[in-house]
C-alpha cells in the first residue's frame, strides 16, 4: 500500500500541470457549491428570521365562529328548519379568561415567553391626511424578550410604555408618513370614533415594509382606553417556545386546554414554508449538478492519464504487481485529487461567501438589509468535502478498474 | 543431474487475428537450474510469443508450463503475478523503463513490491546491480533521459534485483554495443555459473548464442533443434 502510494505520488507530481486542472475541477465544482449554498441559505435564513421576527410561534385568539347552531334550531330541534345566510353574533371578541392563560402558560417549562394583547385598527390623523393603521397594546417587557425590539429601535426608547402613559412606538415608515419625531404628538381615531392625542417615545423599524407602515405599540391600559374596555380586555396572546419545533404539537395542547383557537407559526406561515422546500430543493439541484460535472471531468481526466500511463501498467504488471495494486495506484491518485481539489474548493467557497457577503445591496425601506445574507454554516463545508472525495473515488473507480484489466502483454509486444 | 527449473509440455498458441493461425506448435522442452540458454530463429518465427508464454504474462495457450516444481498453467493472475516478482526477471524487447522515476527507483520497485528487505538494503542492492552494470553513477537520473542502450542496462539491472530463479529477455543486448554485448554476457554467465541462476534469452546475435550453453532453434512455430547442449 505504502508502495501504491509512493508510485501514485510520484506520478502525479510528474503530471503536475495535468494533476492541477483535475484538481481545479474539484475545486471549482465544491466551491460553487458552497457559494451558492452558503448565499441560498442566508437569504432562506433571513426571510425566516424576518417572518420569525414578527411572528409568534403560537398564537392564542378568539376566533369568529361562523357555523353556530341557529336559534330556531335550539328551540325546535325537532322540526325541519331552514337558516338562509346565516350572520355571526356580535360576540366579545376577546379572551375572557386572558390573564389566566398568560399566567398558565408563563409556568410552561417548554414556553421562552408569553405575551399578552390586543390590537385594534385606528387612523392616525396628521394634518387632514388620515392614516389607516393598527395599534397594540402589550406588555412591553415581555414583547421585548420574545421579538427583541430594543434591537429594532431607531429612535427614543421603550422604557416609557412600561408604566400606562398614553405614549406610543411607531413604526419607521409611519413615522416618515406622519413626519413625526421622539417627542411629537400623534391624534389617533378610532373605528367606533374615540379619539386621543398620543406621544410618540420611540421609533421602531422591523425591516417589514408592511408592518413598519401601519403598525405601533403601546401599554396595554393605554389601548384599552382607547378601545374603552375594561382593564381584562385582551384578545390575543402570543407564544414563544424554547424550541420551535414544539409549536404545534403545544398549540394543539393550549387549543384543546383553553377552548381558543391557538395557532402555531407553521399553520399560519404554510405559504412561506412551501417557498423554502422549493428554494432548498432548487439548490440542492443546482448543487448535485456542479459536483456531478466535476466528477466527469476527473473521470475524463484520470481516463486519459490511464490511456497515457498503459506501457507503465504493462511494466508493472510484469514485474509482479498484481491487478488490485494497479487499481490502489490509480484510486489513491484519483482520492489524492478529490482531497486537495476539495479542501481547495473549500477555500474558494470560503472566498466566495465572504465575497458575496461584503457587497452592498439596497432593498429601500422594504426590508431593512444593508449586505447580500450569506450563511457560514459549517455543515455545508463537511457536505463539499465528502461529496467532492466520494465524487472522486467513484470518478476514478471505473478507470482504476480498467487500467487493473489491462493486459501486459497486448502492450509489450510493441 | 541437475533439477529441473522450468517444463513446457506440448505448448500450442493460436493468433485469431486477422485469421487464425498456430505461432507455437507443439513446443516441448526443459531447462535444468543454472543453465544458460539462447533461442535464436527467423524473425517472425515465434520467439518472443514463447517468451511471453513462459513469462506467464500471457495465459492464453494450450500445454502445461511448470517452474520450480510448481505447475503455473491455469493458476490464477494474481498467484502468477506473485510468482512472477519472486522468481521470474524479465528483459522486455523494447527496454521499458518507467519514465517518471529514476533509475534506482526503477531498479528498487520489483524489490519494494516482494517486501522481504527493508527500503535500505533495497538501495543497496539496486546500487550494487547497477554497478554491475556501469550504470550506479546515473542511479538518480530520471530513466527518460538516458540513452537506448543505457534504459536496456538498467532493465537488466532491474530483472537481478529479486535474485530471481529465471532471467528471461528478449533479446537483452539488442541495444548494446560490442563492448557492453560482451560485458552483459559475462554478467549473464556469471549469474549462471556462481548463483546458478537460469538464463533464458532470446537473441540475433550468433557469438552470444554460441557462447551460451545450450541453442533452441525455432523455425515457424516449432523447434528444430535444441535438445542437447552445444
Ligand atoms: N497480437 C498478435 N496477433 C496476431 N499475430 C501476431 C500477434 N503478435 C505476433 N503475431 C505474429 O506471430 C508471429 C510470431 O511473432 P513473434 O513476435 O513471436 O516473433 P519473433 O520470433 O519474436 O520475431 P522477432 O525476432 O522479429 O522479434 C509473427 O508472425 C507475428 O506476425
Ligand atoms: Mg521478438
């Protein structure tokens, strides 16, 4: 074996110009995979934080129930009845027991956060211009720890929403709208015609363009007023799981447990998450292709060197190498060649990552992004390597076989 | 009486292209242990198709061929190749020589292959047989760059190098100078005589052959003459 080795080494550093475009084409089928594995996967991560950043992964509410038995039917439910275009009650809208249910579940090992809220839709009125658009009050604190919005603040602060002034965190894009600042005021209305005068603390920006431009926060008590509810009224509460994995299964549990409609991300997101099977798919596709192209070039190549090398095997076999040693000498050539080309290739992508990763994008206010995503997830790396030197040996292992099949013979007789 | 070393019984190959017809016809002799025997003929006649028969490279022949006491025919190419590194050094028609290695490395590979001495005592022993040869002072040039007469000496050198039982070539000296014809020839007989190594070569050159101990004449395929020593 050491022998093989020695023989094949030395073999390729006699070929070496020969060795080295084998090699490159390893290198550049692994490293366009991890380019573009490492780009693909920083956008699906970034679409999947931006949807996370927002999102609950459980969210428990009171959901409008359409199909209620009529009334007729309760009172004559012997009879035949015949509801047309049945309309829903006017129900409270909110969870009636909310408090309970966020104090329940905040002694849920598996749970990270819970936050109760509501939310209601308001105008916001700058000048005559009026503003369509949402407010909600939570519990600052808690909102905080599950979606992180201290980070997301552009301007002003959150402290200020801890205690119920009637202050509120507008979203950037709103805030442009209204040409508002830190300590401006703002008049809302309401739907039902409440109107209130609201000082603007803080600026947020989530790097949503639908979500900067309509939404704001504000203390719980505070939207209560508005809404004029009593100081219970709540009509959502949200859910962050240690593992986001346990969602549904939890939503199930909470639903069946609480009597509300409690729905997990992955309900709510479907349409998102088909996209990403797609996008993984498209990638791994286009990355087979690149590792696949790479290995026929290692095979052309390592069958052209064997077509070269045939007096040599002719020799060696004469001088008592057997088949299976001629086969060793080429597979340890061709392994040698999938090796350095692929943690080359693993360099290159490196190159090509960081590379993609420094250049400038501008999404405007849409998505708040400065530089391409790129994911630096050493999986992908362990994934090139293994692939580029199974590629390789199974590449070389046809030629290898050959080159162990030739006849000595057919090639001394000259 | 001598041993027998290598037995060829009624041997017959046929050649299918471009039509079929017999090379060897039923080709039966033996060679004692230290013998040193030409096979001299006509161009065309057979020789190196017998050589190669007997190198146990080609299996494809009708007979029986046996070494050593040991019958090769029908053994498989694996146990053949392994017999071959032990006990048979080859002299190819063409002198070939690996290109990318030295010379001492081409001298050294049959040795590293068999395994029996350590890396050190191989380049002393490739050393030694190459300067039986006048060549140790090109030992570490690369093979591609000598000459056609230098490469045939160094593939004698590497056919010694497993002291093997049996030294065949085809036509050894073909290459070679008068001088070094000469100088190969009394390696070869040395070999013989000394070591009692077998020689068997094929050769054009009528004074190596009659200097040798016994002449195989071919003649189309048959032998003609060769049963008893000179
Ligand atoms: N592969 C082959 N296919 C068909 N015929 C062949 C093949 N190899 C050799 N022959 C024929 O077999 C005969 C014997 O060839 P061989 O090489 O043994 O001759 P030789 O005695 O060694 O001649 P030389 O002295 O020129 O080397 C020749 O007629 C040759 O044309
Ligand atoms: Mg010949």
């Amino acid at each position: 074996m050491k022998l093989a080795f020695q023989i094949a080494i030395t073999q390729l550093l006699a070929k070496l110009s020969q060795t080295i475009v084998a090699m490159l084409g390893v290198t550049f089928g692994i490293g366009m995979f991890i380019g573009m594995i490492s780009l693909m996967k920083g956008l699906n991560g970034f679409t999947d934080d931006l949807a996370m950043a927002t999102t609950p992964h459980i969210r428990i509410y009171n959901d409008v129930k359409l199909e209620r038995t009529p009334l007729l039917e309760e009172i004559f439910p012997n009879q035949m009845n015949l509801v047309h275009h049945q309309k829903p009650k006017n129900e409270r809208k909110d969870l009636k027991n909310g408090f309970q249910i966020v104090n329940y579940i905040k002694n849920d090992p598996r749970v990270l956060g819970v936050s109760p809220q509501l939310s209601t839709q308001v105008f916001y009125n700058y000048g005559v211009v009026q503003l369509n658009g949402t407010i909600s009050g939570v519990d600052i604190l808690q909102e905080d720890k599950m979606f992180d919005l201290q980070g997301k603040i552009k301007a002003g602060g959150l402290q200020e929403l801890i205690p119920p002034n009637d202050c509120i965190l507008i979203g950037k894009g709103l805030a442009k709208k209204l040409n508002a600042k830190v300590g401006d005021r703002v008049t809302i209305t309401t739907p039902q015609g409440y109107t209130m005068k609201l000082k603007v603390v803080g600026i947020f920006q989530m790097g949503i363009g639908a979500i900067d431009d309509i939404k704001s926060y504000a203390n719980i008590a505070t939207v209560q007023k508005i809404m004029q509810k009593d100081s219970r009224f709540i009509t959502e509460v949200s859910v962050k799981m240690k593992n986001i994995k346990e969602s549904g299964v939890v939503a199930k549990e909470y639903s069946k447990l609480f009597d509300y409609k409690a729905e997990d991300w992955e309900t709510a997101n479907a349409t998102i998450l088909v996209g990403k099977v797609f996008r993984d798919i498209l990638t791994f596709a286009v990355s087979f292709t690149l590792l696949v192209v790479a290995g026929f070039g290692i095979y052309n190549i390592l069958n052209m060197t064997i077509y070269n090398k045939m007096k040599d095997i002719a020799i060696l076999k004469a001088t008592g190498f057997t088949s299976g040693d001629v086969v060793r000498i080429f597979m340890v050539q061709s392994i040698l060649i999938g090796l350095v080309g692929s943690v080359a290739g693993l360099l290159m992508g490196f190159g090509l990552a960081s590379w993609l990763a420094s250049i400038p994008v501008d999404f405007g206010d849409a998505f708040s992004l400065t530089r391409l995503p790129v994911s630096f997830d050493p999986t992908y790396y362990y994934i090139g390597v293994i692939f580029g030197i199974t590629t390789t040996a199974l590449a070389g292992y046809l030629p290898s076989r050959k080159a162990g099949k030739i006849d000595p013979i057919q090639i001394l007789r000259g | 009486m001598k041993e027998v070393v290598l037995k060829a019984d009624k041997l017959n190959k046929y050649f299918y292209e471009p039509t079929k017809f017999q090379v060897l016809k039923n080709i039966s002799f033996e060679v004692k242990k230290g013998e040193f025997v030409s096979i001299v003929g006509k161009s065309g006649c057979g020789k190196s198709t017998l050589l190669y028969l007997l190198s146990t490279m080609d299996t494809d022949y009708e007979g029986t061929i046996s070494m050593t006491g040991e019958k090769l025919t029908g053994k498989s190419k694996n146990d053949l190749a392994k017999f071959r590194n032990e006990h048979i050094g080859f002299v190819f028609q063409f002198h070939y020589l690996l290109p990318e290695f030295t010379v001492l490395q081409n001298v050294m590979i049959p040795a590293l292959k068999l395994g029996k001495f350590s890396k050190k005592e191989i380049e002393e022993q490739a050393l030694a047989k190459l300067a039986l040869l006048g060549m140790e002072e090109h030992a570490h040039k690369l093979s591609s760059r000598l000459s056609g007469g230098q490469q045939q000496r160094v593939a004698i050198a590497r056919a010694l190098i497993n002291n093997p039982t049996i030294i065949m070539g085809d036509e050894p000296t073909g290459n070679l100078d008068k001088k070094n014809t000469q100088n190969v020839f009394e390696i070869l007989k040395n070999l013989s005589q000394t070591y009692h190594q077998t020689i068997i070569a094929v050769t054009h050159d009528t004074d190596f052959a009659q200097n040798s101990d016994r002449i195989i004449e071919m003649s189309d395929g048959e032998i003609i003459n060769g049963e008893s020593a000179k």
